[in-house]
C-alpha cells in the first residue's frame, strides 16, 4: 500500500493560487479562511478564526473534483480554548448546496497543541468542496480557531502496461524529444541565470530582453529588441548560464525593413570565443504584415553556454536591425531497435503509448545487448503487459 500524500495548497489569500478558493461562515478581524490552507502555523494568528455564535464553517473549493481519502487538522497555536468540540467534514459539487456528510466527530476535548487530529475514510471521494462545519466548542472563549486543514489522498499505483513495436522480427522503441528552451525574461537579467545583451540598443523600450520574453507582439506594441537606429548592423545575444544543447532556432521578426538578410547563428562558451553554428544569405521574409516566424535547423547537435545572431544586414538599407522574439531549441527523432524481448526490456524501453509514430525519423540507433538482461520471454510479441 502507497503512503497517504497530502495536498500541498500552501494558499497566499482565498483565492490563491488559482483555481483554490477558500471561504468561511464568518471571519475575525483578518484571520482569514486561507489561513488554515496555507501550510503553515507560524504564530497564534497564522489561522482561520471565526465567532463560535455563528454556527461557523471553514471551506475549501478545489476548483474541480478532487480525491480525498482523509483529513487532517490544528486548532489555533496555543489556544485550545479556541477548538470545535463537535463537527462534521462535508463534500459537495455544488456551491453552498447538497453537501454529503463524509465523517463526524463528537466530544473531541483532547485537542494537542500543534498536532494534527486525523481522520481516513474507509474509501476515497471525489467531491470540488470540502467543508468543515462547527456544532459545539471547547471553553467558554468567543472564537473558534483552525490553525490548518489538509486533505490527503493514496496516490494510485504506477501503470505496468507497456507496449514495444515490433516489424520483421525486430523489435524498436522511439525516443522523441520537441522542447524549446524557453525563458520568458523580465529584464536583461531576469529570471536568473538568464543574461540578455546587445551590441546596441535604440532605447531601453527595445532592450535585449524583449527578444527573450515569450511576447510576438507587432508593431509599436514594443516587445522586440532593436538596435540603435542609425546603425545597419549588430548582434543579439543570450547568455543560458549553463551549457544547452541545441539544434534549431527560431526567429520571430518585428516586420519586413528590420529583418535580419544576412546573419550567422554563433555558439560560445566564454563569450569571447565564437563558433559558426548557422550562417544565412539573403533570408526573403513577407513584406507585408508583422512577426513572421521562421525555423532554422542546425546540421548537428551542439551545446553552449552563450548564442548569438550577428546581423550584418537588414532586408532594407535605410532601417537599423530588430528582433521580436530569438528561441533555441532542440528536436529529437530516434528509433532504436531493441536486441532481446525481455522483462527489461520492456521496462526501459517499453511506453505506455507511443505517440507520433508517422514522423520520419532521423536517428537510428541500436540498444546494446549488454544493456538488458534477464528473463528472456520465449515469444516475441507486439505487446504485452506485464506487472
Ligand atoms: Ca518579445
């Protein structure tokens, strides 16, 4: 049996993060309901506080199903005074409406100061509320207080079917990869490691960044870098912080006058030395209509710290270079061929769906018999699944 995981809401305000919702009967003097959702008890205010007159309840919203198998909870730190003697936990898809009741608790009057009261279910629900409802109160104080309120769930089992591909007696499996790094930058150093630079910058409106915040925005909405306006040429750089492999550039252009005509992609490693990773004459993009992208494959693979497009000109004279948006990324489309069905096999090679099966390949590779062993299986099926 796995082991109970307990949600980590770790809630900011009753509405935060997004789709959580935390709400209340009632609520003293800003010790709001999120209070009890967001993980921690750092003080005797770090917690949901409500006036006991009220009948009060403490509810939590998911923002859609969601499995529970149990509950746990803190009265307020340091103030037993402030705990329910008598409650139920409900569930309810629908707001403020229809609530089951799940589990009831009578004559709790042996709360421990900051230690959790538990509470499982013999079978897991699936409800989008959960709510805790208060019926009776230890002490004679006014307010009744949850320091925090968690749910928990067992994670369900791993998956143990798995598929290999089989064709003329061979037996293959694919390894895909399609990612672009991408870094969705707020300054020319924000998020770090990240540093953005440029060999020139027509106004801080146009700084390095822009090329590097995920924003394709066309013109005069100013999320692109350019170079001063008076030059003709230039480069734009990133500096990843670490090593990247690489194996395709996109270029997102602001318009046609400031497009790059004749560049190079460049790879470094100390930001002095330079490699040619891609060199490009006489580039046609559309002249009309803004932020045509374009995707450049590199011949091999390659890994730098630093990348650069050096421009040495643009696709009109008069106009000065500019860049919507620079991404690199990296594509991987391999087929391996499997020596031996085993056990193994199936386990490191094996998927549970293989997805993208009509793209062409462009590696081919052969898994070395050495790298699986055991449990050699008499037939050699399509599939098969195994536990
Ligand atoms: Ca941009």
């Amino acid at each position: 049996m796995s082991e109970l995981t307990w949600y980590n809401l770790a809630m900011t305000s009753d509405t935060t993060p997004v789709p959580l919702v935390a709400s209340a009967s009632n609520v003293f003097s800003g010790l709001s309901a999120w209070k009890a959702f967001n993980g921690t008890m750092a003080n005797a205010d770090d917690c949901w506080l409500a006036t006991k007159s009220a009948i009060p309840y403490l509810q939590l919203d998911f923002g859609k199903q969601t499995k529970v198998q149990a509950f746990r909870m803190k009265t307020r730190l340091n103030n037993e005074a402030n705990s329910p003697n008598a409650f139920t936990i409900s569930g309810s898809n629908d707001e403020n409406a229809n609530f089951t009741i799940l589990h009831s608790v009578t004559g709790k009057n042996d709360w421990v100061n900051n230690t959790y009261f538990n509470i499982e279910l013999s079978t897991p629900v699936n409800y989008r509320y959960y709510r805790m409802h208060m019926t009776a109160f230890n002490g004679t104080n006014a307010y009744v207080g949850i320091g925090l309120f968690e749910f928990g769930c067992y994670p369900p089992p791993p998956p143990v079917n798995k598929t290999l591909l089989s064709k003329d007696n061979k037996v293959y499996s694919t390894n895909i990869i399609n990612i672009w790094h991408d870094t969705k930058m707020t300054s020319n150093t924000t998020p770090a490691p990240y540093v953005a630079s440029a060999s020139s910058t027509q106004s801080t409106t146009y700084a390095p960044w822009k090329a590097f915040d995920g924003v394709i925005a066309p013109l005069d909405n100013q999320s692109s870098w350019s170079a001063t306006a008076t030059l003709r040429n230039g480069w734009l750089q990133l500096d990843y912080g670490r090593k990247v492999t690489t194996n395709k550039v996109e270029i997102t252009i602001l318009e046609f006058t400031t497009s790059p005509k004749d560049f190079q992609i460049l790879g470094s490693d100390d930001n002095n030395k330079w490699d040619i990773i891609l060199d490009v004459k006489n580039e046609v993009w559309l002249q009309t209509g803004s932020n045509e992208s374009k995707t450049y494959n590199f011949k091999k693979d390659v890994s730098y710290r630093y990348y650069r497009i050096n421009i040495d000109t643009v696709s009109t004279p008069n106009k000065q270079p500019m860049i919507t948006e620079l991404k690199f990324g990296y594509d991987r489309k391999e087929l391996m061929e499997i020596p031996s069905v085993t056990v193994q096999s199936f386990d490191k090679y094996g998927k549970f769906d293989f997805a993208n099966l009509d793209l062409d390949m462009d590696i081919f590779t052969y898994v070395l018999p050495s790298t699986i062993k055991e449990k050699q299986l008499t037939k050699k099926p399509l599939s098969i699944g195994f536990d």
